[in-house]
C-alpha cells in the first residue's frame, strides 16, 4: 500500500467532525421533510452511510451506481448509469451524495435524471470538490481540495483502497 499512497490530506477525525456539521446543516435545512438519500455508487456508499446517521430527521435511502472513472485515474467524460432510475424516486425530497465533485458530469447527470422521474426535490451534498470545480454548485460541500486524484474513505483507485479511513495523495510515482 505505501508504494502507491502518499500523504494524508484530510485524516479520520477531521472527516468525522464535518460529516457531523454536514448532517446537522442538512436536517436544519430539510426540516419539515422526509428526506431521500441517493447515495452515487461505488464512490458516495461510504460517505453516506456516515452523513445519514448524522441527520436527525425520517431519512430513507435509495443508492444509485453510475461511473465516469472506469479503472483509472482520470474522468471519462461519460457517465455510465446501468440502471433505470427506480419509480419510488417520484415525489421524494432528495439529497444527492456523492464523493466528490471534480467535472460534475455525474452530479448534473443524475440531478436532471431525477427530475424526469418526477423528484419534487434535489439537494446535492458532496464530501470533496476539486479547485478546478470552485463554480459549480453544489447544496453541501465538506471540503475544497487541490486538483490532485486522492484515495480512501470509499474513494478508490481501480477499487482498491475505498477502506481507507483517511483520505491521502498518491504518491508521484503512483
Ligand atoms: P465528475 O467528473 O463526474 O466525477 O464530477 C465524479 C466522480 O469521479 C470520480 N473521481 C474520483 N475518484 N479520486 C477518486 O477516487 C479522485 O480524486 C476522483 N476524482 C473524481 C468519483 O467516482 C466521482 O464520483
């Protein structure tokens, strides 16, 4: 593993403290709603399940897989959803997860999918945007990073290290 990580850029304990604030900052701003998270597979799975049990209203939970990454470390340009988007998404208050926000291809790709479905509402929440996205919107942000390809907490490079509890550089070499 030391061969391909490099240092840590956002440890355990930081992450924890702001999925906490995150959590609370949605259910104050969803208050009065049932909220429904969406949480964007393989990356957003482990983020989410960390945010949900920090909001403090009735939230439900409906994942959705789509990828743009493939094996490797740069975006494709293509959002690859395999799934039709499920009928109970209609009418929901929904709160789109995701890892990270680096071209908002994704994003932006499922947000109009769900309003075909009939979504009375979509929020997004992402843990990390990249420097290069600083413009595009997003409801919820945790951090701003550097425009560098990071691994750990569900972030993956060719799937492996998403069980990383902290979230680290690749080394150059990499
Ligand atoms: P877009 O370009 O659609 O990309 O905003 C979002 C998806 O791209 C993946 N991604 C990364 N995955 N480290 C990763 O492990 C990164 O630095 C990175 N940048 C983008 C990720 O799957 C995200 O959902």
């Amino acid at each position: 593993m030391s061969e391909v990580l490099g240092e840590v850029l956002l440890d355990r304990e930081t992450i924890r403290n702001r999925v906490r604030q995150l959590g609370r900052l949605i259910s104050s701003d969803m208050e009065g709603l049932e909220p429904c998270m969406v949480p964007v597979l393989d990356g957003g799975m482990v983020f989410a399940a960390d945010l949900i049990r920090e909001i403090s209203l009735p939230a439900t939970m409906i994942p959705l897989k789509a990828s743009s990454y493939g094996s490797g470390s740069e975006s494709s340009g293509v959002v690859d959803l395999p799934w039709e988007l499920p009928k109970e998404l209609s009418s929901k208050d929904i709160i789109l997860v995701d890892d990270i926000l680096d071209t908002g291809l994704t994003l932006e790709t499922l947000r109009r999918k769900l309003f075909d479905v009939g979504a009375q509402s979509v929020r997004t929440c992402v843990l990390l945007r990249k420097k290069k996205s600083i413009h595009l919107p997003a409801d919820h942000i945790g951090f701003d990073i550097p425009d560098v390809f990071v691994v750990g907490y569900g972030l993956d490079l060719g799937g492996r290290y998403r069980n990383l509890p902290d979230i680290s550089f690749l080394r150059e070499t990499a």
